[in-house]
C-alpha cells in the first residue's frame, strides 16, 4: 500500500500543480471549508451534548474525499478505533442545522453499533461488550449529531433506505436499536398510513411497483440529505420563511458505515442555498418514502409537482426530466430511474463535447459492466475519433461485479486509455474541460454506468458547468472542478493495468 504512505509534499505537489493550471483564477486549495478544531488543529467530534459545526458559511458549492484519512492513517488499520476525518466532516455540516428544521436521508445503507460478532469491545452504544470488537465508530460521529439536534434543536429526522439484501435482519435490527430514537420523532410529512417510525425501507428499489421477480436489480441506491434550514448565515430567529431559509444537500458516493468510508476512495459534495436542488431532493424523498410504504401503484401520495413529471414505464415510477437549479448557479439534477427510450446522462454530456474547446475527459467510475457499459465504451471511442484526450479509472477488486472482461476488450479496441485504481474506488465521476485550467463541467452522484443504475434503481447524477454559471457562483465551480481534477489524479497514482 506504498501508494498511499507517500509525503504529503507529494500530494500538495499533485493539488497544486492542477489547481495552478488556471492561474488567473484565485482558487482555494482542498478543504478550504472552516471547520471546527482543536488547539492542535484536530476535528472536532459532535457528541450527544455537544455539536461543532462550520465556523465561517460554506461557499455555495464545496467538496472533500477521504483521501487525507487513507494518506495519514492507512488504507487499512482494523486496531484503530478513532473516527476519520471524512464522516466527523459530515456531522459538522449536520451540525449546522437550525432549530426546528428538517433532515431528510435517503441511503443504500448504513450500520449501526457493530459489524462483528466477536464479543469483548465495550462501548456508550453496547456497554455490555456482547456485539463487537469492531464497532461502527464511524458512522457512529453522524448518528451524535443527529441524536444532538433532535434533543436540542427539535430537529426532525427521517431515514430512507434499501430492505433489500444489503442490510440483512439482524443489520436491521442494531439500525433500529441505534436509530428509533433519533428518528422515531416523525415530524416529515407522509401521507401514507402506518408511518410512524421515521425509517423506511424500499423493497426491489422504491420506485419499481413490479414484483421481485421483475427487474431484481432494483435497488434505492441514493446517498443524500436535506438539510432545510442552516445557522451559518447568521441570521436570527429559530424558524423563517422558505424563501429566506439556506438549505443545504449533502450528496456522497458513499454510504455511512466503516467498510465504506475505509476501504474505499469516495467523495462528497455540498451544495449550500440551492433552494431549488434542495427542493428537489426533498420531493425525492417524499416519493421515495411515500412509495416504500403503499407501493405507489398510483400517484396520489406524490408531491403535487411530481405528479406532473414522474410517471409509469415498464411499471416503474420514471423521471426523464433534466432539473435546473437557482438561476446562476451553473447546477442540473437528474434522477433514475429513467425511461427505457431517454438517452443517459452521461453519454448525452459526452455526445455534446466540443473536442476543440473541451479536450480533457478524465473519469473515475466504480462499475462498469453490462449493455450500458457498452454504449460508455462507444461513446468515448467517438470522443476520442473527434480528438478528445480521455483516461478512464476502475475498479477492478470487485472482479467481474465491477468490470467485465467484454468491456475490457470494447476499450484495448477503441483505444481508450484506462487504468485500475491500486485501492477499492467508489466515485462516480466525470470530468470534462479544457486541456489547461478549471472552466470545465462535472457529473457526480450515485449513479455506475449501469442498466441497473440508470434504469431501475433510485439514484442521481448532479451536473455542474462552470460557464453556465454567473460570477456570483463561477469561482465556486472552478475550484471544485479543480480539486475534483486533483482528486482524479490523485486516485490515479499507482494504477495498473486492468485484467
């Protein structure tokens, strides 16, 4: 794992050399954002008493991986038993919700209290040492947060997630034992009867009204939250007007539990004062939520502006609309499922690439294996036919689950250079823009270049574009595509050759 034991000069080196490509630009390095520290400059961690959070407003669009934790602690260290950096960042933000508000999260998964069987680790959560030596101490900074702003704040909390495979029985249950009483106070609205607990789980996706036979790759694959009102504008009053809240939307290629945040690369992206991409977000999980409960065979329970855009394919709620966000903010969203006829996000970015002017593709993708793989590997062939400079990123460590040996053999044909990450990588990101500088355009979200991803399941895809945006936000969106190009390069070093 020498890869990720190199100087940190390096890695300054490689953030530098990238963010400096534009240098008429005044662009803040990686982790610009302010958040709270100790005298030594270590995060603080929110507790059930206390909830640090950001000590100056975040700028409207801000990003972080976790690749400060894998380079300072190791990939892997199953003794250590001290939170990353990464999720203490997530609660920070949580931490910033204002009294009363509204916190919203959809989710593949998440654990709870311990992940082995193996009695001995005492701990606030399991004092009798009877569910684990390895406890989720991860996720378990996010769970204090939440626990902080419903008893202090009279913060609303609502969970949905997949009831799938993924999170078995007895997952279920230390999520349940962990998490009823932070999310046991329903105050989010759902009209569907029996909605009592604040955790939802969808079975064979929550949009898919098709039985489990039918399309069993199904799955809510999201990784979000709604915050509906912060603190960090300063102004006063524990409860405004929507039109003056500044709501904010967390969206992460990763989901909150320690196998995720360790073992993989990942990354996370927030948006603050978008009131229209957070509006977005929230109508996601209403549907979603309202849809886990009745299995939505009709629209009635969907909120009032979804009823006119969602509507059935193949038996499964679809949403073939491109979302713009605030005027000025250079910001789209869209959702998947997706009908069967529409033509994907990111092979419609790739077909509308002006080669001359956009020159440098760089893609860092998780999974990459079926039909739709197919259509990715054409699609950049035709980029690269058009004089595109692309490079791709995989991962190879899930085996054929990940990358199959087809779609190995559609790249060496087209001539795509594509590497294999030296660690597990979960992103799922695109970057397109020009050979020199930051003015360019991302894809990020939840969403593999997969049928199952962008047909079936619940996920995102948020598009940012520099050029689209007014200067208010411009310089937010060039220095997030910058430290999203560091991230790339970053996650390419030590690559190899994909088998």
């Amino acid at each position: 794992m020498g890869v990720l034991n190199r100087s940190i000069r390096h890695r300054i080196v490689v953030i530098l050399a990238v963010l400096g490509l534009s240098t008429a630009l005044a662009i803040a390095p990686a982790g610009a954002l302010s958040f709270d520290t100790d005298s030594d400059g270590v995060l603080e961690v929110p507790t059930t008493s206390s909830c640090p959070t950001l000590t100056d407003p975040p700028r409207g669009y801000e990003a972080w991986f976790n690749i400060d934790d894998m380079e300072v602690r190791g990939f892997y260290d199953p003794l250590n038993q001290t939170p990353w950096d990464f999720p203490k960042k997530v609660a920070q933000i949580l931490c910033g919700a204002r009294q009363n508000a509204q916190i919203k999260i959809g989710m593949f998964f998440i654990r709870a209290i311990g992940t082995m069987t193996q009695p001995g680790l005492k701990s606030g959560s399991d004092p009798a040492g009877s569910l684990g030596t390895r406890p989720e101490i991860d996720p378990e900074v996010i769970y204090d947060a939440l626990e902080y702003l419903v008893k202090y704040r009279n913060v609303k909390v609502g969970l949905v997630l997949d009831g799938g495979g993924i999170t078995p029985g007895s997952a279920k249950a230390l999520i349940n034992r962990r998490l009823l009483t932070i999310a046991g106070i329903d105050g989010i609205p759902n009209t569907a009867a029996g909605d009592t607990d604040g955790i939802e789980w969808c079975t064979n996706g929550c949009l898919n009204t098709n039985s489990s036979s039918t399309y069993p790759y199904a799955i809510n694959h999201e990784k979000f939250v709604t915050i509906s009102d912060t603190i960090w504008d300063g102004a006063s009053g524990s409860a405004r007007a929507a039109s003056s809240a500044m709501p904010a939307v967390i969206s992460s290629s990763g989901n909150w539990a320690r196998s995720q945040i360790r073992n993989y690369m990942q990354e996370l992206t927030l948006d603050y004062g978008d009131r229209e991409l957070f509006n977005q977000f929230s109508m996601r999980y209403d549907v979603m939520t309202y849809c886990a409960n009745s299995k939505c065979p009709s629209n009635a329970g969907f909120p009032s502006t979804l009823k006119k855009t969602l509507y059935l394919d193949r038996k499964i709620w679809v949403d073939p609309t491109i979302h713009g966000t605030d005027s000025g903010r250079g910001t789209y969203v869209t959702f998947s499922p997706q009908p069967s006829t529409v033509v994907d996000s990111y092979i419609a970015a790739f077909d509308n690439v002006d080669c001359t002017v956009d020159k440098r593709i760089r893609i860092a993708m998780f999974k990459l294996t079926d039909s739709k793989a197919t259509t990715m590997a054409n699609a950049l062939a035709r980029l690269k036919s058009r004089g595109c400079d692309v490079k791709m990123l995989l991962t190879q460590q899930g085996g054929a689950t990940t990358i199959s040996k087809t779609v190995i053999g559609l790249l060496k044909k087209a001539k795509i250079s594509f590497k294999c990450t030296a660690v597990a990588m979960h992103t799922k990101l695109i970057l397109i823009g020009p050979s020199t500088g930051n003015n360019g355009r991302a894809l990020h979200g939840t969403a593999n270049m997969s049928t199952a991803g962008l047909r079936y399941s619940e996920e995102h895809t948020i598009t940012f574009d520099a050029r689209r945006a007014s200067p208010a936000y411009q310089d937010d969106l060039r220095r997030v595509y910058g430290q999203y190009l560091a991230g790339w390069y970053e996650l390419s070093q030590g690559s190899k050759t994909c088998k």
